[in-house]
C-alpha cells in the first residue's frame, strides 16, 4: 500500500447503497473482468467504469455502501482500480469487506462539502491528511485502528490468513 | 456489561470486553448464500484446504432457488461439489427457502450464540438473543479456514418499546416508525437493543421482523432478551442447550430512547430510501401494479394469515398483481394446512418458490420502469426490484393486502376482523 497518492475525485451523494454500486441481477457474476464493468452501474454514473482511470478517487456523503452485504460492491471498485474511496462513514459490511480486499477506505468529516467531482485529491494514509490540490483545502481523516491498517498493509485479509493457516503447519 | 459483551467476551475467551476493543470470537454458526460462491473462491485463495468445522457450516440456495439462468445455475452446481467435497451436510436446497427463517425454522439461532452469514439480514437474529451479523465472502471464508473472526465491539443504544399497539399497526410499522425517524445511517458499527413493555405483545415473528430491519439504519447487530415468549419457541423448537446473558444494571447505553407505539400510524417507506418513511394516509390511494408479500421480513405464517383474512372472499382488481413469495417450506406448508393460500389464489394472487424471489431484483416479480409495488420486504432502493425507475413502498404484510384488495395504497385497519389487532 502507497503511503500517499493523488487522483481525480468522482463525487457521490450519501446512503449510497450497494444495489447503486453493484446491481443485485449481476451478483451471479464471478470473475473479475465481468465484475469490474457494472461499476456504479444503478448510480447516477452508471458509465463509471467506461470513464474510470486507475488511481482515481471515490468521494461520498455519510453510509456509502450501506444495504446488501455483497462483496461485489468492493469488487467492483477494486476492479477498475480505485485509489481510495472517502467518505463522511461507511455502511459496515462494505467497510469491512473492502479493507478485506485491501481497499484504502478514508472517513473523512466535511468531505463531501469540501469535494466538487473532478478535483484532485492528494491522500496520506500515514497522517490521514487529505489536500484538496484545486482548492488547497486541507482535511483530517478518522484514524483507522491498527487492526485495519495491519489489513490494508498486508495487501487484504487473505494474504494474513494464509500466513496464519502456513505458521499452524 | 451488556448481554452483548458478556457474548462477545465468552466467544473470545476474555473476563471482559469493551466498546471499541476489537476482539477475535470463536462462531457458533456460518451461513452462505447462494449468491457468493466467492466465499468458496476466497477460501481457496487464502490457502484453505478442510473448512474448521463443517457441522457448523450451512449452505442456503435462496437467492436463486430456483436458478432463473445458466449462470446461477452453475454457481449452484458449483457450491453442491464443495459441499460433497468438504463434508457439509447442512445443505438447504431450493425447495428449502430464505436463511434467516430457515435459521428460525430448525432451531440453529440460540441465545448467547454467534451467528454469521453472508446476508446483511442477519441481525434477525437478534430476536432469539443471538449475535447475529452479516459479513461478506471473504469475511465468511476466513471463518470457514480458521472458525474465528474479528469484530469491532459496539457500542450499544437501547429502544423501548412503550404504550399500546393500535390496531392495524404491527411491528413493521414500528420499525419503519423508527428508522424513519433515527435515519438510515444512526446504528452505523453499532448494536440495537429492543426493549419495554410492548415486547410482551410482540410474537417472535414480529421481533423477527424488527430486529431484521434493524440493520436497515446501519445496525451490526440486533438484540432483545430472551423471555418467556424466546423459551416457548425454542422449547416448541426442540432447543433446550443455550445460554441466556444478563446485562449488568449498572450498564450505560450510548443512548436510551423511548418510542410510544400508541402514537404510530400505519407507515410506509416511501421510494427510494428506508428511511423516507410517512404515515401511509399520506400516500393513501396510489395506484399499485404490484403488490408483494414475502421475504425474511414479511413473509412468515402470521404475514399470510394478516393477508388471507383481509382478500378472504374478495377478489384483486385486474389492474394490480399480487406475489406471494412464502419465506420458507415450513410456513409453505403451515398456510397450506390453515388454507391461506387458497384464499390468496382465489383472490387472484400468484404462488412463487420460497426464497429471495424479487426482493432484490433477482427474479420472480421484476418491475418495468414507472410501476409501483407496496411490498413486505426491506428495501426500495432504486433498482432493487427491477428497472431503477420503478417505485416501491414498504409496508406490513396487512398494508399489502388491503393495497392489493384495492389497487391503491390502503391503510388495512378497516379490513380487518376482530380478531386481528
């Protein structure tokens, strides 16, 4: 995991739910490269995975992700190559699943109000500041616990758990 | 410490836990549904071999049962191989229905157990004094390989429950009430506990049903002390091994609030958001395309008694559909034997397969763009039961009924016979 980056923010509302991010009919879909086209599709940007470039931002309002627990939704996400994704909170089952997949999560207070789409953004994930590099506004995140950044720093829960199951033997 | 904690600490092995504190918990209890065969993949992904305990594992075919393409089809095939494969016996196949009723149905929630499935419906459990929560598939698959997982412990606001129910307000209507009014991000990492005196009056279905919507305000999980109401139902159940907590007197919530359920409406969740809730007399006569009566929110036994007296000898007017979607086999057959479902055909209602069905858009009862549907299930998020330009309204199984009787939203408290609150 980079310790800072910078990218374009696309900008979304509040109490994005996961039907928004990842429609439930496409849910039986299983490899990435299918997964990674319906990205925001039932959102109002429902072209984003077309327009997306790797490394850029998702910027939301407070619950984004809340509703189903599909892990699509982070899928999704990871599969066009999001930077980051900061908002005011998160629903909790995407919270977790995309730390799980090492996806950088920021909560950020005010975001949404500082954040206009097409903005570029610069993140330290060390010292939780988030720039504004078009308004020069800068915030503070949340700290995550040391238990999700040890996640994240692992690259996602999958690479811990095979250290762990590897050290059992 | 609350019941809760005392759960959470028992499973991590520790005296004590606290808010905030993340703690690793042994499971009693994993579901998968049908619609994540990426828990499988994860597993495997993750170095897992033999899953930690396949007694403890269900596999629950509800979200496509039965499959309506060759793609769920092949997920499902998928799913049957790793169950051969790994010793799992607890397969509920789609004649079976949804998890969370079936979770009820065969006694596998019990207070002072941990329940996790991949369906974020899993707070239901709550009403059985369980920890019950939804994960996703690689939260799921770390249980499945190592029969742990960690959780945040949350802190915990109480809701009690006091006057009298009216008539024709059940516990949907409170819950929509509820989140209506505390938003659907308040509970965000944080547990619920129902309380008060109306408790007394609610069945398990009902409790059921809150404590399933709970997680509709952002809720991890649900919980209401187990009672005399919990005891009779697991003692008709055949479950007799379980552990009750008590919480602490000296317990301070993160917040105490009191609704007077005198005061509630009829309500209905109003497109696109659960938390856009109103009085139904406010929406009262918009027209319905469709209404829907099913789900591990509405679709229980007492939800097609509520419906069949309502339609009894009636008939639903030609511009409206109604679906009928009976959450599991059990209550299947219980409406059969009591002949709910006679009565709901003859009204003009149409019998799916148990399951999800259309709740989230799957299958079943899709909307076209500009149609409305009045529905017993969880969500009106755009799209989420077909095109995202159709409108659907959440309401108790007895609004669904009297919406379908009459083609319009209709508050059901004139139809309903003495009997029935």
């Amino acid at each position: 995991m980079e310790q800072v980056i910078t990218g374009k923010a696309w900008k979304f509302g509040s109490n994005i739910d996961t039907d928004q991010i990842y429609p439930g009919i496409y849910v039986e879909l299983t490899e990435m490269e299918d997964i990674r086209k319906h990205a925001m599709s039932g959102s109002e940007e429902p072209d984003l995975a077309q327009k997306f470039k790797p490394g850029e931002i998702i910027v939301a309002g407070t619950n984004f992700g809340c509703g189903s627990s599909r892990e699509h939704a982070a899928m999704t996400l990871k599969g066009i190559g999001v930077g980051a994704v900061l908002a005011e909170s998160f629903g909790r089952i995407f919270f977790r699943n995309a730390i799980n997949l090492g996806i950088p999560l920021v909560i950020c207070p005010g975001i949404s109000k500082e954040v206009r789409k097409g903005d570029e953004l610069k993140i330290n994930f060390e010292t939780g500041l988030v720039e504004n590099q078009t308004t020069g506004k800068t915030m503070k995140a949340v700290p995550l616990s040391q238990y999700v950044m040890n996640i994240l720093k692992s690259g996602g829960i999958k690479n811990l758990v095979r250290e762990k199951l590897q050290n059992a033997k | 410490m609350h019941a809760i904690e005392k759960l959470l600490a028992f499973k991590a092995g520790k005296k004590e836990v606290h808010a905030g504190e993340i703690v690793n918990c042994d499971v009693d209890y994993v579901g998968i549904n049908d619609l994540y065969y990426q828990t499988v993949k994860s597993f495997y992904e993750m170095g897992g071999k033999k899953v930690w305990d396949p007694d403890k594992v269900i596999l629950f075919f509800d979200h496509y049962a039965p499959c309506a393409t060759e793609k769920q089809a092949d997920n499902h095939k998928k799913f049957r191989a790793f169950a051969k494969e790994q010793g799992i016996t607890r397969v509920m196949d789609i004649d079976k229905g949804v998890c969370h009723q079936l979770m009820a149905d065969y006694g596998f929630a019990k207070p002072g157990e941990i329940v996790v499935i991949t369906d974020s419906h899993t707070t239901t459990h709550g009403a059985f004094g369980a920890f019950g929560t939804g994960v996703g598939a690689t939260d799921l698959a770390v249980i499945l390989a190592t029969g742990q997982l960690w959780f945040m412990v949350p802190r915990i606001f109480r809701i009690n429950l006091v006057g009298k129910l009216p008539k024709g307000v059940y516990a949907k209507d409170v819950i929509l009430h509820i989140i209506g009014k505390l938003k659907a991000d308040y509970g965000v990492y944080k547990a619920v506990e129902f309380a008060g005196p109306v408790l007394k009056e609610l069945s398990v279905s009902e409790r059921m049903a809150m404590c399933n919507m709970s997680t509709e305000m952002g809720c991890k999980t649900s919980y209401i002390q187990p009672d005399e109401i919990t005891m009779e139902y697991l003692k008709e159940h055949g479950i007799t091994d379980y552990t009750i907590y008590e919480t602490d007197p000296d317990f301070v919530y993160d917040a105490d609030l009191t609704f007077d359920v005198s005061e509630i409406r009829p309500q209905v969740a109003v497109p696109f958001s659960v938390d856009n809730v109103s009085d139904l007399a406010d929406y009262a006569g918009t027209p319905i395309n469709q209404a829907y009566l099913g789900s591990c929110t509405g679709g229980r036994t007492e939800d097609f008694a509520v419906a069949a007296s309502i339609l009894k000898g009636k008939k639903i007017p030609t511009s409206t559909r109604m679906i009928l979607v009976p959450a599991s086999k059990a209550v299947l057959e219980a409406c059969l034997a009591k002949g709910y479902i006679q009565t709901l055909l003859e009204a003009g209602a149409t019998l799916t397969a148990t399951g999800c069905a259309a709740c989230l858009g799957i299958h079943q009862g899709l909307l076209a763009a500009d149609e409305v549907c009045i529905s017993s299930t969880n969500r009106n998020f755009p799209g989420r039961m077909g095109s995202v330009k159709g409108r659907i309204f959440l309401g108790s199984p007895a609004t669904v009924a009297a919406s379908a009787l009459n083609g319009v939203i209709t508050d059901p408290t004139p139809y309903l016979a003495g009997g029935e609150r």
